[in-house]
C-alpha cells in the first residue's frame, strides 16, 4: 500500500500482443497492493498525459521523438504478418514480398502520428517501388480481422495479433528485410514513483540493445 497507484497508458493493439497482459499479471502478483489503472488511447493522447502527469507509463508505437523530461525505454519488437482472406490468389505462398500486395486493397490501422505500423509498411511498399491501396483505416483489431476475413482486403499486422485470426484467414510473413514493429515505454523523469519504477523494471526488455534512453 505504500507504493501507491500507477496509470498505464497503451495503443490499443498492445493489449493483443503476449508481452503486456503478462506484465500486467506479473504487477499485479508482486504488487497486489498497487492500484493499476488502464488507459486506451491514441499516441498523442498518451504522450500528452504523460507530459500533465495524467498517466504515468504509456506504451506506445515506435520510433517517436521523446524530448527531455520525457524518457523511454525499448519495449518489445514484432515481426509484421500480412492477413488475407482465406481463397485469396496469394493465400498459398509461404511468405509475401510486399510488391505483391499493389493491386490488392488494404484494411489498416489509423496513424495520424504517422509512426507505427502503417508507416513501417509504407516505407517497405515505397522501398519496393509500389504505394499500397488503402480503403478503410479501423482502430479496433477485431474490426481488421472481421474485413479481411469477410474478403474486404488485406491487412499487415504484428505477429500475436495474427495468431488471433480464424479459419477465414490465413497468415504470411512479410518477406522483406525490416518488417518489423517496435513498442516503447514513455515516462516522466519528474515523476518516478516507487510502483512505477517496479512497473518499469519488470517491462523493460532484455532485447533492448542501448537500455534506457532520453
């Protein structure tokens, strides 16, 4: 009870991906005493809470510019896997060059901050000479899902999100070099709390290669 309570602050697909309901669990059975308060939101909308003191952690879709007295921490990185509806003509390959996608409507996420997954694959797309076809942009993941599956188009999405996919779907990875998505933790150095720091120190990632980072 000493340590109080912590806002976390999250994009909605990093509640689907393996990482982040464990932490949470693992908070919660070392720290039952801390209260842990949930907050979906959009990139924007948690940094600035992060910055008025509303949230105290966010997780949030990389790279972004974080500026002194902000901080950040290297989270988890996924591998990105293309969804098409089960039948399509590529639905056999083994993997997919992104070049193979240009004729073929896309099903993505909304990224006004244009940093996660959207922009990642359409700077693979533009590496590969084609710009992708999107036709509807869905913030919830099972609305993704539910238009691919439906036939509507295609979408590209990290890899625990695509083991969420039915029978009506099947799963490719991208065969490009760099198809990946990065997630960051996002803090105040002003407002380190003793439940904060646990939190911290049980998310942060032995794959982070230059540990924490202003």
């Amino acid at each position: 009870g000493e340590m109080g309570r912590i806002t976390l602050g999250y994009v909605s697909s990093a509640m689907f991906e393996q990482r982040f309901p464990a932490q949470l669990k693992a908070m919660r059975e070392k720290f039952p005493d801390v209260e842990l308060s949930l907050r979906e939101g959009s990139i924007a909308t948690l940094l600035a809470g992060v910055e008025v003191g509303d949230i105290d952690v966010a997780l949030v879709r990389a790279p972004i510019r974080v500026e002194t007295p902000l901080r950040h921490r290297f989270h988890s990185r996924q591998d990105l896997i293309v969804i098409l509806p089960s039948g399509h003509r590529l639905s056999e390959e083994q993997e997919i060059h992104i070049s193979q996608l240009a004729s073929e409507q896309m099903i993505g996420f909304p990224d006004a901050e244009n940093v996660g997954i959207m922009r990642t694959a359409a700077e693979l797309a533009a590496a590969a000479g084609i710009q992708l076809q999107v036709k509807w942009q869905v913030s919830e993941v099972g609305s993704v899902l539910g238009l691919i599956a439906a036939g509507l188009g295609f979408g590209i999405v990290p890899k625990d999100i695509a083991h969420l996919a039915g029978p009506d779907v099947s799963a490719h990875p991208l065969a490009e070099s760099g198809a990946q998505t990065e997630l960051w933790l996002v803090w105040h150095e002003e407002r380190m709390s003793p439940a904060l720091n646990q939190f911290i120190g049980i998310a942060a990632s032995p794959q982070a290669e230059d540990g924490e980072r202003r």
